[in-house]
C-alpha cells in the first residue's frame, strides 16, 4: 500500500504532496497496552531482545547422533530479565517460529544455572555479563552467518539444544551450548492467543487510523482521497469511500 500511496503522491499537487508525506500513519499509535498483555512478561520479566534470528534446524533420534544436514529457518528469538541491569536474578530465552504457532522452546538460567554451565563448558565471563555476551551472538549470527551459527538440536523427548558454533575456515569451534525444553500445552495455547489477540487489536487501531485519515485527506483535497482509495485496494482497509 505504502508504494501505490507514494506512487500517487507523486503524480499530485507537489504541495499537497508534501503537507500529506509528512502526516505519519502511524505517529498516533500506541501498541504498548497490546505488549503489555504478552504471556512472557506475567512474572515481571521485561524484554531484552525480541528478533528473528537464523537457525539451522536439525533432529536427534533417542541416542543417534544429530542429522549432519539441518533447513535453515528464522526463529523469532526474544530474551528476557528479571530483575535490574545491575542485578539480573535470572534470564529467559523463547524460541518461537511465524511459519508453526506450536513451536515455542524456553531456556531459563539463573545464577545458579549459570554457574553450571560456567564449570562445564569453561566460560570466562560472570553472570552479569552473560545476557550482554548472548544477544551480541544472536546479531552476529544474523548479521554473519557464514562465520557464525546457531543450530537448534531437536530432540524427540521435547528437549532441544542450542549451539553457537564459530566458523574458522580450518574448523568449527563451539563457543556456547544452551539446554531449552518444549513449553507445555498450557503456554503454547496463551501464546497463540495473544498473537491472534494482539493481531486483531493491532489492525482494529490501524484501520480506525485510516479512516482517521481518509476525513483528513477528504478535507483538503478531496480528488485526492479518490485517487488513493482507488489505489489501495479493499475499502474495508480505508474505510467508506467518499
């Protein structure tokens, strides 16, 4: 839509093309009452980072080892704290997926959690830093993939492992391993019914918007309110048509 609105600006009076251009669509929208409702946060927890990060997904049957050859998909990644940015009690990462509502695996670690994998997999850094060191190889990993990975082990007792592995041309070097589990039904189903929720509200504030718009434009020029319905498409989008 945005194409064909700019596409028709283009061709009006250039001064009602500017005053137009300039009124932000979405300047008046406020989506924080619909994020406030996400399942994630009813503990007090707050987000991190909330991105789709690029896994290779591969499957591991009973004791066999993990398929050599994964597909690669985009899992929405969202990390996060409880507790202050001094004083972190424990961190939480979901994994969820656009292309499958009932893929959804969380990892929670606290202190003592860390400590854990601290001793067992020989890392340097200290439990403050950890949430920091993580969601820079998260955006390395979407931002250089071919040096750095993460590949999800699927496993079919519903647990999941995830390993960052670096690419050094001459070898792989695995930097982090994190253990996550399979959410239980409960979760998945509020999960699924905030995103459908907050879907519906999110076009409802958008549509009223628009038809917010259509009154402004139909104002001042009028013609042009003609010109954009017959661009955008469905007028349940754009409201009733002048």
């Amino acid at each position: 839509m945005c194409s064909k609105y700019g596409d028709v600006m283009q061709a009006s009076h250039q001064g009602t093309a500017n005053e137009a251009g300039n009124y932000s669509l979405m300047s008046s929208l406020d989506f924080r009452a619909i994020d406030e409702m996400d399942p994630s946060l009813a503990e007090g927890h707050r987000v991190m980072y909330d991105r789709e990060v690029p896994f290779e997904l591969r499957t591991q049957e009973s004791s066999q080892k993990p398929h050599d050859v994964g597909t690669l998909e985009g899992v929405k990644t969202k990390v996060l704290v409880l507790g202050e940015d001094n004083n972190i009690l424990s961190l939480r990462i979901e994994l969820s997926s656009e292309s499958d509502l009932f893929f959804h695996y969380t990892c929670n670690i606290n202190f003592n959690g860390f400590r854990q994998l601290q001793e067992e997999q020989k890392l340097m850094c200290e439990f403050k830093e950890f949430a920091s060191i993580l969601l820079r190889m998260l955006n390395r990993c979407i931002k250089e993939p071919q040096s750095f990975l993460a590949v999800l082990i699927l496993t079919s007792d519903s647990n999941a492992v995830l390993e960052f592995i670096q690419n050094m041309e001459y070898k792989f070097v695995e930097l982090l391993v994190l253990p996550f589990k399979e959410s239980p039904e409960y979760v998945i189903r509020q999960h699924i019914s905030y995103r459908y929720n907050s879907l519906r509200s999110r076009m409802s504030l958008m549509q009223a918007r628009l038809q917010d718009v259509n009154a402004l434009v139909k104002i001042k020029n009028p013609s042009l309110l003609n010109q954009l319905q017959r661009a955008s498409g469905p007028p349940s989008l754009t409201g009733p048509h002048a």
